[in-house]
C-alpha cells in the first residue's frame, strides 16, 4: 500500500509523522510511503486539523482514501488521536477493508465576462464576497429562475461536510455528509424597505443549480483554504459535484457524535 502524508507545519505534528512511519515500516512491512501525487497514492494521511485535511484533499484529488490523525482539538475530517498511533497500525496491518464514507463537493464553474469558465470544487466551501468593505451585490437564480437579489457581505454555498464550519458561523443549517445536498448562505444580508432576501440558508438537492450572478466588478472568491481576488466575474454556478472525497473509516464515530463532542461537549 502506498500512503501519502500531509502535515501542518510544527514540531508536534512531524513529530507524530516520524513515530508513525517508524512504527509502518518495521521488516516486512507491506506500506511504502510516496511523496507526490504522481505516485499515486493509495492512502493520504492527514496529520493536523481540518485544515490540513483541506489541503490534503486539493493536493492528492480524488483516487485515494484519506484518513486523518489530529494533532490539534477533533476534527470532523480527522478520526484519530496521536495516542492512538498503535491502534492505527494494527488495524492497517490487519489489512481489514475499512468503511469508505464518501462525502460529496461543492462543484463550480466561475463565467468571466471576457467568455472564459474555469472549473472549480471545494471540499467544505465556496465563499463569494466584496474586494472591499462595501457590499456584495449579486443575482441569485435556482434552475434557473430568478430567486432574489443579494445585498450584504457575501454569499456561501457549502457542501454538507463543510456545513460544520464557515456555514455554520453564519447560522446555517447541519447537514448529515449522506445527503448529496449543497447550502446556500447569506452572510449579513441587508434586509430592509429597499432590499429583501430570504435571509434564511437554502439546501439544495443533486442536480439542482445555483447561479449567482455577480455585480461587482471585483470580488474574492474562496474555496476552501484557497482565496484569490478575481475580476470581470459574470457569474457562479454551483451544483453537487459529480466525483466525492472518500474517508477511510478504520472506528465508529458518528457524524452527530462529532458535533455534539465539537460543538457542545468538547
Ligand atoms: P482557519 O481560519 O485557520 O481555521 C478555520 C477553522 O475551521 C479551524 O478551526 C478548522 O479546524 C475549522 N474547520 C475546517 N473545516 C471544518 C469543517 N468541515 N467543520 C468544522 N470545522 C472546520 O482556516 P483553515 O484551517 O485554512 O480552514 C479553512 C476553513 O476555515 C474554510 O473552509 C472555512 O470553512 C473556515 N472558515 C471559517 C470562518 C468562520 O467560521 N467564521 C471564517 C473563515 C473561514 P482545524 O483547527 O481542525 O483545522
């Protein structure tokens, strides 16, 4: 088996990474560890926060299953505890097939007004505002019919892995990572006699479209970790995407028992 790692940047973190490898490549061992993604990874291990995961994710795509060992607070994305690391191993060296939960993307298409489309996805979520402090003006269209016009600081679209974050910041809904769904969020909409929005998040199904059509000559545009100021945007579609990010589930540990441990118990 081939694995991969990633690692957010401290001395804990390459620490855990070295007493990991150390412990997978005794004599005989069936794992080989691969730097690049040309190496084609079968396994991507993801030392840190849910962060790295992110990162991870957008280095390595979609053929490999990732796990995540982390080395901060839990993670959503992250199953393991550093002091776990003998567990780990022993249920890798079982060669057990481990349950593959495959969470689905957020796939975009950004429509410059010069005609150009690039093709963008986001793990967690893409994040459209302002290049500035005064408002992000923009179309809202479902299916392609008129929804309303946005005015405010921004607008997110999250898929449901990512509604534990951003998403849920500005008051949005959780969504179970089962559900091929993607949410559309406002952040602090103006709402008042001359301006209206729904004001409430919207979840979408498969093969629904948002189209967000952008009035701004500039605005920043986030995808997970990733941010860039973009010009001359005409508009943003986004949709389920058709491809999923695969977790490789060594332990049971729910979904709403991460966010009860995350959010309310600690
Ligand atoms: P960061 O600003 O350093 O960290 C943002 C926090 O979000 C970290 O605590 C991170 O967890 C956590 N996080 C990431 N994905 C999550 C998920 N799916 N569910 C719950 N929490 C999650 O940024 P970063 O580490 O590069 O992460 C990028 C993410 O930050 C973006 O995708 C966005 O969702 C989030 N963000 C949140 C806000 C907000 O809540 N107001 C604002 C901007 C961006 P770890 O500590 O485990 O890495």
């Amino acid at each position: 088996m081939r694995i991969a790692t990633v690692l957010r940047n401290d001395d804990f973190t390459r620490e855990v990474c070295r007493q990991l490898r150390e412990k997978l490549l005794r004599p005989g061992s069936p794992f080989r560890f691969v730097e690049h993604p040309d190496e084609e990874p079968d396994m991507v291990l993801s030392i840190g926060g849910d962060g790295t995961l992110l990162e991870a994710v957008h280095q390595y795509g979609f053929e490999p299953a990732y796990v995540g060992i982390h080395t901060g607070h839990l993670g959503f994305y992250a199953d393991w505890h550093p002091d776990e690391l003998d567990s780990f191993v022993e249920v890798l060296m079982a060669e057990n097939k481990p349950y593959l939960a495959e969470y689905p993307i957020v796939q975009c298409q950004i429509h410059t007004r010069d005609g150009q489309t690039y093709d963008k996805w986001a793990l967690n979520e893409l994040v459209i505002r302002n290049n500035s402090l005064s408002t992000l003006v923009a179309c809202v269209y479902i299916n392609g019919d008129e929804f309303e016009t946005f005015r405010g600081d921004g607008l997110i679209v999250s898929s449901p892995s990512g509604s534990t974050a951003y998403n849920k910041a500005v008051n949005g809904a959780l969504v179970h990572p089962s559900i091929e769904a993607i949410q559309l969020s406002e952040i602090a909409s103006i709402n008042n006699q001359a301006y209206r929005t729904v004001n409430s998040s919207l979840v979408l199904p498969c093969h629904h479209e948002v189209e967000i059509i952008v009035m701004n000559p500039e605005i920043m545009i986030g995808l997970d970790r990733e941010q860039a100021v973009w010009q001359d945007v005409r508009s943003i579609t986004c949709r389920v995407g058709s491809r999923k990010v695969k977790f490789a589930r060594y332990k049971k540990m729910t979904f709403w028992s991460r966010v009860r441990k995350s959010f309310i118990t600690g």
